[in-house]
C-alpha cells in the first residue's frame, strides 16, 4: 500500500471536485440561457411593467433591461461584438430599425400576430421583410402644462406653426433629435409635411423660441410636468401618461402629425434568440398589448380588438378619431437619418443662444413695427426672418445620393470622416453668421420703429 493511499483514493475527491465544477458550469450556462437583455429608449415606467409580467409568466427568466437612447442604442448594437450582442432592440424610431436591418444587425424570422392590420393608413405596421414588428402605435405633438399655461396667460397651441409665435419665446421645450429617436421622427414628419425649406423654417424658428433643448426626450415631460416649461415636443405617451398619471396636462395632435409604429425586433447574434422570440411573442399577444393602456404607459396597442377594453376616452388609431396627414415615408427618412440629426444639432442645439437671441430680436422688431409702422423696417425684418430660419443646406443637396454616401456608411475611412467634420464645422459657422445678422437687421427694423 503506498503510504499517500490508493490510486481509487485519490481519484475519489477528484472526481467528486469534477463533477461540482462541472455541474457549477451547468448551472452558470443553464443561468445565462435564462437571461433575456433587452436594448430599448423606452423608460422605465414602461420597461418595468413588461418585465414584471415576463417573468411573473416565466419563472426562472431574467429580463435585462439596457436604456440608452436611440442613437446610443443603434451605436451599441452596431458595436458589440458577435456573440455578445444583446437580444432584444425596442424603440419607437422605425428609422432606427431601417438602419438596422440595412447593416444586418437584425435576424429576420416569422413572429407576426396574425391579428395585426397590415398597414396603419398607409404605413405598413410590420416590416415586410420581417426583421422587425410593430408592438405599439405612435403619433408626435404637443404637451402642455395647464397650471403653467394659465399663469403665464398662454392660450392652448393646435399646430407645430404655433409654437413659432412670439407669445410663445421662451415658454416651449424639446430634446434634440440625435438623443431622441422620438425627436427625430417629429423633426422628420414636420419635413416630409411641410417640405425641407418650409420645414427648417418652421423647426428653426420653434428652436429659437425654446427655453431649451433637453439632453433626453425624458427631459421635455418631466419639465412639463413639473412647470419648468410651458409645452413640450413629445411623442403621445409622454402626454398621455402624465395626464392619466394626475399631472396638470393637455395633449393634442397636430394635423401635420403622422401615425407610425414603435418597432420590436430580433438582433442579428443575439445571445438568447429563443428567448428573445418568446418576449417578442409575449409583447405582441393580447396579454403583452393589454400592458399599454396601464396608466404608466399609455401607448396605442397594434392590435385593434383591444380598444374595446381601452378606458373611456383613449385615442383609437384604427376608429378614425387621430387623422395623420403625413403620409410617413420610413425610406426617404432612413436615407437622411444622420444629415437631420448632425444638422440639428450645428444650427440648433450648438448655436442654440444665439438663435435665441436673433428670435428675440425679431420678435421685438416685430411688436415695434407692429403699432408703429414703417416701410423699410418691414423690409429689414423681412430679411432678418429669411436670413435666420433658412436652412444652411439645400433641399437639392440632401437629396443628392453621393453626398447622402457621407452619411450612410457605419463606418467612414479617415477621408470621409474629415469632408463630413468639415461640412459640419461650416455648418455650424454659417448658423452662428446668419443668427448674428439676423439679430443686427431686426435691431434696425426696430430702431426705425421709434
């Protein structure tokens, strides 16, 4: 006998040590297999509902929530490497999800609910190429603060064209549409609905009467709702919540508004496809779509049997009482996704103070002239107005599809990189010269008002 035992000896702890690691590692994979991470820009008034019911639904399953922002969100997907991608993407930009499924980054599959309407007047509520799914409705306009609209002696808005009166300087708040999808999509309907010039002269001068321009589309209702701003740039939920929450709010929609649907899709290499199959499958079910009218959330299911169990007075896409006259087109605005986004953000949220005060300006001009007329002011003021709101690039050159190769690529070469930082350095040079100018007319159309 060997004085350190018997081979069976030693193998014994050995093999038993094996066996708990071995089974730990089950138990590690089996646990990984369980989780289900979602990517999404919803709140967590939203998120947390669903995952409350998933995994109340399905014990043992751990919903991972990631909130970031849409852009944030496309970026992330786009960057995690293959294996370690989340599984869900979630969003209420159907441009963002164009600009997924145009880089590969969704797995396509057949998770449709038969139920749900093909189109929602003329936009088609799933992807016909299945990469992603309808799993709620959407429409963008206008939250106001009741108590604050009052104080202030500020009649209710009806149109985005209101909110460029000088009663308003000051008293409006958005987000920028390169942190907010939703943003993004309103900025996008206003153009497709007005057109690119008339579109930015409205935007441009909308901008110029914000108090602010919020760092997360979160920021525009919660200042709404709390009385920091007037009215708000929102997506419905926004208003919708808050008012079925207590809030002293008012929602309408405009009539240059568009119904669209907040997407719910697969990632390409998701780490839990089957998972995340079955969350899409809850989300688009009458259980998961019953979810959206908690007053947390109030969103607008896809599926129209469910407005039979709406409370009393909850908009109805589908029963005619929200008119969208934009008709929405998902490609022209995946086209120019990033060209909105950086020229918003040169001309709007960069040179934001001195918009500000070349729109004071011309609304001081403006009330001057107005109970003192004179020729050569209105004609000064009239300059000052063109000069201010234009857009500092054509409606000829976005469309341009060598220019919009700038833009596409999620990936630039060095050399695309600096012409596209080079534009955008004019941009915002161009913005802070026209504003400048615009502030110095409108101060001689109003001296000549004396």
């Amino acid at each position: 006998m060997s004085f350190f035992g018997s081979d069976t000896t030693m193998r014994a702890p050995l093999v038993v040590a094996s066996a708990f690691i071995l089974s730990c590692g089950m138990a590690f994979t089996a646990h990984a297999q369980q989780v289900v991470s979602i990517v999404t820009s919803f709140p967590k008034d939203l998120t947390g509902v669903y995952k409350k019911a998933f995994e109340a639904k399905n014990p043992g399953v751990t919903v991972e929530v990631l909130n970031k922002g849409t852009s944030a969100a496309v970026a992330f997907v786009r960057e995690a490497p293959a294996g370690n991608k989340p599984d869900v993407f979630w969003a209420s930009s159907p441009d963002a999800f164009e600009v997924l499924a145009s880089e590969k980054l969704l797995q396509k599959f057949d998770g449709a609910n038969a139920k749900v309407p093909a189109k929602i007047g003329e936009y088609p509520i799933n992807d016909p190429d299945g990469y992603y799914y309808g799993q709620a409705l959407a429409g963008y306009g206008l939250m106001w603060n009741t108590r604050y609209m009052k104080a202030n002696k500020l009649p209710q808005p009806k149109e985005w064209a209101d909110l460029v009166k000088p009663v308003y300087f000051s008293h409006v708040a958005t987000s920028s549409p390169s942190r907010s999808g939703t943003t993004h999509l309103t900025v996008e309907t206003i153009l497709q609905g007005e057109g690119w010039n008339e579109g930015w002269r409205q935007v441009l001068a909308i901008g110029g009467n914000c108090a602010a321009i919020t760092e997360r589309s979160f920021g525009v209702p919660d200042g709404v709702n709390n009385g920091q701003f007037g009215i708000g740039i929102v997506i419905d939920f926004f208003g919708l919540s808050a008012r079925a929450s207590g809030f002293p709010i008012e929602f309408i929609y405009p009539s240059v508004t568009a119904i669209v649907p907040a997407n719910i899709g697969l990632i390409a290499d998701a780490k839990n496809p089957e998972l995340a199959k079955k969350f899409i499958a809850f989300a688009l079910s009458p259980e998961g779509q019953q979810l959206l009218f908690d007053a947390k959330i109030s969103r607008l299911p896809v599926l129209p049997e469910m407005y039979e169990k709406a409370p009393a007075g909850y908009p109805n896409p589908f029963g005619g009482k929200i008119t969208a006259k934009v008709k929405f087109d998902p490609e022209l605005s995946r086209s120019r996704y990033y060209v909105i986004n950086s020229l918003f953000d040169h001309t709007v949220t960069f040179r934001h103070k001195e918009l500000v005060a070349a729109t004071k300006a011309i609304h001081d001009a403006s009330a001057k002239l107005a109970s003192k007329p004179n020729a050569k002011g209105e004609a000064l003021l009239k300059q000052a107005r063109e000069i201010a709101y234009t857009p500092v690039l054509s409606a000829e050159k976005v469309q341009d599809k060598e220019f919009l190769k700038l833009y596409s690529a999620s990936k630039r070469d060095a050399m695309k990189t600096k012409t596209v930082t080079a534009l955008e350095e004019e941009w915002g040079s161009q913005a802070r010269k026209n504003y400048e100018r615009a502030q110095e007319l409108a101060g001689q159309a109003a001296a000549l008002a004396r």
